[in-house]
C-alpha cells in the first residue's frame, strides 16, 4: 500500500513539474495585439487597447517638435500575423510648430507578434516593440 500512494505521489510531481517546464499552469507569456506596447530602442509607446481586426483604430503619432498626427489603424490578419493599413491622417491644429506632412504617415506594412514581441515593417524598416 505504502508503495502505490509513493509512486502516485511521484507521478503527480512529474505532471505539476512537466506543466510547470512546459508553462503549462504558470503565467501565460502571449500577450494579445490589441494591447499596449512599447518599443524597444526608445521606450516609446504603442496604444493598440481596444482594437479590434478589421476595425480603424484611432491613433494619435507626434513628433519631436509636438505636433499632432491623428490617424487610422486597421490590422487584419490574425494575432500572430497579418497587415495593416494607416490611412486618414491629419494633423491637429494647433499642436507644435505646424503640419509636419501627416499625409506621410499614410501606407500599408506587416506585423508579427511572437512570445511578447512585436516586430512591425513597413517601407522596408522593421521596429520592435515589447
């Protein structure tokens, strides 16, 4: 008797200690797209909360001198891969020291999402963010 509750006790360690390898029972380490992201070589963030694929998600782009770009961004595709489009940009009367050619945030690239990470490419420059 002694030895069949030493050997269940030894196969429920295996599984909790396989799970736990396996990140299984342990913190999920997928982060969603449609979060909050900030890049890697500058910190700067990148508000995707509340998106939805296929659906324009407003977005706000200044520049160094305070100027105010807002602008659509639709992704489609899935959570790990797909497109996406900014289009509709405008700038914010106002905000620091003129037009900076909004318009120019305007075009298409591609995203991936791997383990936390997001790489965006577009125009043949590629930025990550965290």
């Amino acid at each position: 008797m002694k030895r069949k509750t030493a050997l269940r006790f030894a196969a429920a360690a295996l599984m909790v200690a396989g799970l736990v390898a396996c990140g299984g029972g342990g913190e999920d380490k997928t982060k969603d797209l449609f979060s909050l992201w900030n890049r890697d070589s500058d910190n700067v963030p990148l508000d995707l909360t509340g998106g939805e694929f296929s659906t324009p998600l407003l977005m706000y782009f200044y520049t160094t001198d305070g100027s105010q770009c807002n602008c659509n961004m639709t992704f489609v595709g899935e959570q790990h891969e797909g497109t996406f489009v900014v289009n509709s940009c405008r700038y914010v009367p106002g905000s620091g020291a003129g037009d900076p050619g909004c318009t120019s945030f305007n075009g298409t690239g591609k995203y991936f999402k791997n383990d936390g990470q997001l790489t965006i490419e577009r125009d043949g420059r590629k930025a990550t963010w965290h």
